[in-house]
C-alpha cells in the first residue's frame, strides 16, 4: 500500500465526519471505523482506538459496525498487552 494513498484517505474520511451533523449515523459509524483501521496502518494506535471507541459509543450506529469497531479494536488492544 501507499501511504500517501493512506494519508489521503484518512483527510477525505476526516471531512466527512466534520460533516457528520449532515450525515447519517451509519455513514459517519462506517466512516470512523475505515477512518480507524487506516490510522492503524499508519501506526497511529491512539487515533484508531479513538475511532473505533466513538463508534462504539455513538448513539444510532448500526450493531454490525459497533461489533467490527470492538472486533478491531480488540485485536489492537490485545497486540499492545
């Protein structure tokens, strides 16, 4: 992979959550977990953990996104113990 491509990615995903008053709860829910799982590949863990812990507290996110959100998450969070 690229990581301009990546770096990209994460700017385009970040304009979209900006919007998110504007956006459907399960846009921006499947926004931030790509958003997360692209941050991770740029080795930011804090912000993809952030990513998916917002996905998971959001109100209206659909229960398939918040279970890849804790899915990831998890899988992070057990690589860093």
């Amino acid at each position: 992979m690229r990581l301009g491509f990546i770096k990209e990615a994460v700017a385009n995903l970040t304009v979209v959550i900006d919007m998110m008053e504007y956006v459907p709860a399960e846009v921006v829910a499947n926004v931030l977990n790509n958003r997360g799982r692209a941050k991770a590949l740029l080795g930011d863990i804090e912000g993809a953990i952030a990513d998916f812990t917002a996905v998971i507290d959001m109100e209206n996110s659909p229960a398939e996104v918040v279970a890849r959100a804790l899915e990831i998450r998890g899988i992070i969070e057990e690589h860093l113990n």
